[in-house]
C-alpha cells in the first residue's frame, strides 16, 4: 500500500480547519492516540489507499491536499471530497475502503492503525467518543454532498465551493488550488467545460479574478454568499 511513499522521521501537527460546511471530518487530537501513527510522504499522484482495499488504519493530512474518488460502474470518476491539514480520512464502516484516496501534490499524512484505536477506544470512553464523532460527521458530509448535487445549480455549486475553500485553507481571499478544473467538475458534478464557463462568468460578474489558471482570488464574498442561500 505504502510502495510509493516514504517514511519521515520528524512528526508534525497542523491545527484543524473548520468548513462552510463539513466537507471533512474536523476533530481535535486531545482524544486520539496519534502518538502511536506513522508519517508518510506521498509524491503528486501517488496513491495512499485503493477502492476495494482492506480498511485497517485512519488518516490525518498533515500537510498538503488528497482527493478521494471512486470510479463507477460506467467508468466515470467521482470525487468524493478533498481534504486538507489537519482533517482525517479514511474512516470506514466495513472492512474495504468505498473509495481511492491519491495526493494532490506532494503530501505528508499520519497513518494510524485502527486496531491500534479500537484498542485506545476499549480502554478509554474518550477515545471511543470522538471516533464516534468521526464517524457522525462522514455522514453529515456524505448527506450535505448529495443534497448539493441535488438541489443546487451549477453556479451555486462553483460559488459553494470556492467559499468551502477559502474557508478550509484558512485564506483570506486568495485561492491557490492544487485541483484541476476536472477535479472540480467530477466533484460537482458537472462538465469541465461548465465549470470553465461558470468560473469565466463569475469573473466577468466581478465575483472572483483568476490571475492564474490555479489562482482565484475572491473578489466579492458576500455576493458568492448570497448566490449560494
């Protein structure tokens, strides 16, 4: 599983970002035996876990970005979220991963074994509550995903996300995305060429600038909020 990556020897903690709406499982580490993980290094593509694989340990982005996607019966991709420092993924129910999980870029990520947990959580009611939290906000994110792609247009999805972004990145107003524009589209939903065409309008509204194709900086943030009520 590991093949790719490499064994760092220095820990590191990034602080927990809080979202728009929850994307991902934020938790603090008070709870969770951490102490007991494995740092990682995964270069841009590499894979940290496969669709179908044995689910035996939880992850913690350390530093840079992953995107987990699963690939459908007909072929297509979806991405199921992105995740930033300081969020966990990973965290399943049965005993194989629903879905793949790759770095964006290049990525640090804590691997814990859960048995290593569930042993943590057997001894301490602490531990097994802030699992059980993890566990609660997957689902929360899964329903406010679906309900997204539901309920909301293509220009309300881009608008949401970009405001999802700017507040996980803990970013003022600049964006520098490591996705690429297909990456967005397979997360909402939409065609690449959509998503160009609602991000080149959003532009030409005055909501955003897009100085670089992976840079958007938020020019008007209570407009996006409004689009996205």
């Amino acid at each position: 599983m590991f093949a790719t990556s490499q064994i760092l020897t220095a820990p590191n903690t990034v602080p927990a970002v809080l979202a728009v709406f929850p994307q991902t499982s934020v938790v603090t580490d008070d709870d969770l035996p951490l102490d007991g993980g494995q740092l990682m290094h995964f270069t841009k593509g590499a894979e940290i876990f496969g669709q179908g694989e044995k689910a035996d340990c939880l992850y913690k982005v350390i530093s840079g970005w992953v995107r987990t996607y699963r690939i459908l019966r007909d072929g297509r991709r979806q991405i199921e979220g992105f995740h930033l420092a300081g969020e966990y993924f990973g965290m399943e129910a049965g005993a194989a991963h629903r879905a793949s999980a790759e770095a964006l870029g290049g990525a640090t990520i804590l691997v814990v074994r859960r048995a290593h947990l569930n042993e943590a959580a057997a001894r301490q009611g602490d531990v097994a509550t802030t699992l059980f939290r993890l566990a609660v906000q997957g689902l929360q994110r899964s329903q406010e995903h679906v309900a997204m792609l539901s309920h909301k247009s293509a220009c309300e999805r881009v608008a949401g996300f970009l405001l999802d972004m700017v507040e996980r990145a803990d970013a003022d107003r600049r964006l520098d995305l490591p996705m690429s524009r297909q990456d967005m589209a397979d997360y909402l939903s939409l065609t690449i060429e959509t998503v160009s065409r609602t991000l080149s309008q959003l532009q030409a509204d005055g909501l955003i600038s897009i100085p670089q194709s992976r840079t958007i900086v938020i020019e008007d943030r209570e407009a996006l909020e409004d689009m996205c009520e």
